[in-house]
C-alpha cells in the first residue's frame, strides 16, 4: 500500500532529530569547569534560558553551575559533583566521570564562547523548527489568508529567535549603566589609597584608580616594557581622561593620587641641583678661559704667537662643550603645555606624564594657540615613535622611543571639543585614549566622612616613591617578558576580541579604539606587575594571574569608551538617528539597506555615504544590526550592509520623543 505525499513529508518532519550539537554542549559546560572567569561571556552568549541546551542532563548541569557561581563558589568537577548529589541529580546528569569528561573534552577555556555561539544557534534552529511545526498545523486548520498567515509568522520568529538575545534598545541619548572600576583588581596599597580617597571625597572610586594608573604609568613609562611574545612588545605608558561634571572634586582626587609623583620629583630636583651648578660654573670658566685666550690672541702681531694662543682657545673651547650640564629631572609637565614645548621635554628627558585636573591640554591639542591642531607628538609618543620636530631646531631627529603618559580629569563637554578636532579620530588620536565617565555622585553625598587614614596614603606615597627611583635609576629601558600561561591568557583575549571587529560586532563602530585594546591590557599588566613588586623581583615573568586581572580593568574601559564614543557623536547624529527611528516606525520596516533610507528621506540623507553616523548611532543603541552583505551590482564594488531592525524599533510609539 503507498503512502501518501503528504503523510510521507509529515513524517520526515515528525521523525528528523531536532537541530543539536552535544560536542558544542560539552564544551560549554566544561569551559566553566575549567575557568569560571569566561562564565559571562558564555552567559551572555547563551541568553537567560537554560532550555537552550538540548540534552536535559546539560540543562541541569548549567542550572547547577550558575547556582554554585552565583553564591560564589567555583563550579569545579568535585564540588559540581557534590552539589548535584546533593539535589539527587547526579546520576540521571551521568554521575561524577561525565563530569570529568566534560572538564577533558575543552580545548581552551577561551573557546567556551566560540562553542555557546554554536549552541545557541541549534537552539534557535530547533525554535525555527517547532515554529515550522506549529505554521504547518495553523495552515490545516486555520482560515486565515496567505498574507495574515506570513506576517504571524515573521512576528513569531521575530520574537522567537531575536528578542531573547536583543535586548531591549537604549533611548538615543540616554547613557546605559556602566560598570565601576574593578578596584580589587589593583594591588593591595594602591587600591587603599582609592577607596580611601573615593570615601573621603564622595566620588567615585573610578576616577582615584584611573588616576592611580596614571601615575603608575608616569613612574614607569619608558623605563620598562612588557614582552608579550617575539615580535610584540608593548611600552608601559598610558592615555587616561577621566570625565565627571563640574563640582565632581576632580582637583581634590587628582592631587590624592598624583601628589607623590610631584614630591618626588621636587626631592629630585634639589638632589640634582648642586652638580647642576656645579656642571653650570665648570662650563662657563671653561669657556671664559677660552674667551680670554681668544682675546689675547687678537692682540699680538707675531702670527705664529697668534696661531699658537687660537689652537689652545680651540682647546679650550672644545672642552667647554665637553663639559654637559645635566638637565633639571623632570617626571611631569603642566596641562597647558603646547605640542612644541613638550616636544622639547620629551626630547630632553625621553619620558613624561602630563597630568591635569582640567582639560587644559584638550584645548591646546584642539588648536588653541595654532591655526591647526598640531597632533603629531600625541601620536609619536603614545607608541614611542621618534620624534620629528624640525621646526624647533636645526636637528631633525629630537628623541628615540619617547614615552609620554596622559592624565586628565575634565568635564565631558571637552571630550566633545576634542572629537570635532581635525584628525583626533581619523589619525588615530582618540584611539590611544582609555576612557572612564563615571556616574556623578553629587546630591548623594555624606557630609561627616573620616579622613583619609595616615598609614594608608604614607603607605602609598613611600611604594610609589620606591618604585619611580628603582626605575629612574636603570641606566637603559629593561623588558619583562610575559610567562607562557600569560601568553595564552592573551591569546584568549585576541580569540574574544577579534570577531567584535566585524562590521556585526559589538565594536565595529570603534574599531579604531579596539584596535589598540589588547595592548592596553598589556601595558596595564606590566604596570601592576611593577605594581606588586615595588621592594623587587619585578624582573620575573608576568604571571596569568596578572594578566587576568589587567583584562578586568580593559573590560571596565571598554565598556566606557563605547559610552564616550557615543557621547562624544554630535547632535546631528542624533537627530539623523530619531529620523531613521521614525521611518523604522512608520513603516514597519524589519530590514532595510542604506540606499533605500535614502530613497525615503533623500532630504536628510542625499547619499548612502550620509546615512553612515545615524546608522552607527542606531547600532551602537541597539536599534539595528548588520545581518550580512549582499553583492550591489556590478563586480568588484563593495556589498551592500542589510540592517536588521529590532522587533521593538517598529512597535514602541514616539521613536522620535
């Protein structure tokens, strides 16, 4: 007897395994096991439902894990064990060997993000699958025309497969809450002195620690560099601008947290002076006796005397300029310096921190005392290029390897300012930058608070002063290499980071900055590593440990610059993004290319080019993504983006309020 066409396709739906990967499952679940550190990624990732896992044992496995890491404790095979037996779990999970097969089967921990995206998308797939399911029985049964049955359908996918992963977008101009600075992350004495100094202050323990970095960088930068592998070697010295509005007590922390390194170099300075003056006198007797024999010599007639006393002059001469006076030691250099000056210092003295708590030296890059902005020793010196400067003096050549750090506190109009600066994104200025805006505590503040404890800030001030003398005192630039285990901590990071750069990815719009990330991690290791070994043995390799601990602090600045950077997009960004918004509403649009927001507003966006700000505004609230590229036309010429449009953009009223 034959089967019928239709029974035999009801079938094949009803009998074919629903989409899964338990390899990709495995691995998860075992990444955890191994490094609970990569815990957030992979929850992020997954999304909040523990039914994305396909096999039930996972589901529980993962319920469990979260619950163990949740009240702090470390989901290894033996506790996971413990705890599953515990809730009688254990044997229906595959009893305490699958556990360790699960801990066996991971590559590297780092990859446990790679393999939830795998899993995630089978989870999708079989929603996809049961929404089939469910269309093909709406079709039996259900009245419905062709067009109200597909746009039931497109709705249920929409928020099937999309929402849970989406979510919800930001406001255009409403900042979403970022995280604190990972104080803990620091070494011990230092982060005393922050949270002393944030209690004190009523501010933020944000701006203290990003201080702190800065002058650890001050003390460190161009003295040492960090090795991560052959090939790569990064220096110590940071960029660092903290924005808070005014009446924050920028100038009160700024001087808490830098006034030892300005100590330091006074006591500096007075050890120098008396060989200074003495190098001073040396040199002016040298060449006065060369000037009083020059002048004896334009007196006499005989031409052999006259010979004679112009060759001992020369003599003497040459030793004048033998004789080198030692420049006054200089660690910092004022905020309202120009970019000529400090060129000069940095040639000079090789290594500066220029550290403010106002926004001076912004202005000043901005252009303020040239007729255009004069970036080139902000560039050079960040990444420790030689220095060009032949506008100063008849040598071309002024410095190798400089190293300046930045440290600033200004308030956010400024970042704004600076971003409109000719060249501060396009030649990579904003790029070098690690960015905190913390959240504002005035209204909130404790009016009776104690003091800064003496033992804490006298603690404070003598490391750092032991450290800026260990390292002013190496005769030339030393190198720390990373340990293997910190290698690959690193290499972990450029697994994670790398598919954020695509034109999809959560840091496409700030490619530029995230370019830079990675080594910003590093040299923030190198600067705890100093850090932790003030009284010595900071030679020794940079341990995984510190590694992960500096990867916490560039999470926290991540997750800032992608706020400064949106802050710092203009009005007309803004307003260009509500316009979109408007159209995504009115329209119901759930995708659309450029080049048709063009066609429906051609007087706000003439061009494709024209929509680039509105659409990157619009991603970076998650308002859109990029799906994927389709060819545009004739061969060679570049894809057009499609933009996918949250299921929310098009139903929330009001897009534009």
């Amino acid at each position: 007897m034959s089967t019928p066409q239709h029974a035999h396709s009801d079938n094949v739906i009803a009998l074919a395994e629903a989409p899964n990967n338990i390899e990709a499952e495995q691995i998860v679940l075992g990444a955890v096991m191994v490094d609970e550190g990569v815990l957030s990624e992979i929850e992020e990732e997954l999304g909040q439902d523990p039914a994305v896992f396909y096999r039930p044992a996972h589901e529980t496995i993962w319920r469990t894990i979260l619950e163990l890491v949740a009240g702090g404790v470390r989901p290894t095979p033996v506790v996971l064990a413990d705890a599953l037996s515990k809730a009688g779990n254990l044997q229906q999970v595959g009893g305490s060997s699958y556990l360790h097969t699960l801990y066996g089967v991971v590559p590297t921990a780092g990859m446990g993000q790679h393999y939830a995206k795998i899993v995630r998308e089978h989870a999708d797939r079989r929603q996809i699958a049961t929404l089939g399911t469910r269309l093909i029985q709406a079709a039996r049964e259900s009245g419905e025309d062709h067009d109200e049955l597909l746009a039931a359908a497109r709705h249920a996918l929409d928020h099937t497969t999309v929402e849970e992963r989406w979510p919800a977008p930001t406001p255009i101009g409403q900042q979403v809450p970022l995280p604190a600075f990972p104080v803990e992350a620091l070494p011990t004495w230092v982060a005393e002195q922050v949270n002393a100094v944030a209690e004190f202050t009523q501010t933020p323990a944000d701006m203290a620690a990003t201080m702190a970095i800065a002058a650890l960088s001050t003390a460190a930068g161009g003295r040492v560099h960090v090795q991560i592998r052959d090939g790569w070697v990064e220096q110590t010295n940071l960029y660092l601008v903290v924005a808070m509005p005014p009446a924050s007590r920028k100038s009160d922390v700024f001087a808490a947290m830098t006034r030892p390194i300005y100590d330091i170099e006074s006591s500096m300075q007075e050890e120098a002076r008396p060989s200074i003056i003495q190098a001073e006198v040396e040199k002016e007797a040298a060449e006065a006796r060369a000037e009083a024999i020059m002048t004896k010599a334009r007196k006499v007639d005989d031409s052999k005397t006259a010979t004679s006393l112009v060759a001992e002059a020369a003599g003497l001469r040459m030793a004048a300029e033998s004789i080198v006076v030692p420049p006054k030691p200089r660690l910092t250099a004022s905020g309202d310096v120009t970019p000529e000056t400090l060129t000069k210092l940095l040639s000079t003295h090789g290594r500066l921190g220029v550290l403010s708590p106002e926004g001076d030296l912004f202005d000043i890059i901005a252009g303020r005392y040239s007729s255009r902005p004069n970036l080139g020793v902000f560039l050079q010196g960040h990444k420790g290029e030689r220095l060009q400067a032949e506008r100063i003096t008849r040598e071309a050549d002024l410095g190798e390897k400089p190293a300046l750090t930045i440290g600033v506190t200004l308030q956010p109009p400024v970042l704004t300012d600076l971003a409109q600066t000719p060249g501060a994104r396009g030649r990579g200025l904003l790029a070098r930058f690690l960015f905190s805006i913390p959240e504002s505590t005035l209204g909130y503040r404790r009016i009776v608070v104690p003091p800064i404890p003496e033992k804490i800030s006298r603690v404070y001030g003598t490391r750092l002063t032991a450290l800026v003398h260990t390292l002013t005192d190496l005769p030339e630039p030393v190198t720390i290499k990373c340990s293997g285990p910190a290698d690959q901590a690193v290499i972990r990071l450029q697994e994670a980071i790398e598919p954020q750069l695509r034109p999809e990815g959560a840091l496409a719009h700030i490619d530029d900055w995230a370019g830079k990330y990675v080594g910003a991690v590093a040299r923030v290791a190198g600067l705890l590593h100093l850090a932790d070994r003030t009284t010595g043995r900071w030679g020794e390799p940079i341990e995984a440990a510190t590694l992960e601990r500096a990867i916490a602090i560039g999470k926290y600045y991540t997750a800032h610059a992608l706020a400064a950077f949106e802050f710092m997009a203009t009005d007309t960004d803004s307003e260009k993004a509500q316009l979109v918004l408007d159209w995504i509403h009115k329209t119901k649009v759930t995708s659309f290319k450029a080049h048709e927001l063009v066609t429906a507003r051609r007087r706000a966006f003439p061009t494709v080019r024209s929509t680039s700000s509105a659409l990157k505004l619009l991603e970076e609230q998650g308002y859109v993504r990029r799906l994927h590229e389709e060819r545009a036309g004739s061969r060679g010429r570049q894809p057009a983006v499609v933009y996918r449009v949250h299921p929310l953009a098009a139903e929330v009223d009001g897009a534009s309020g």
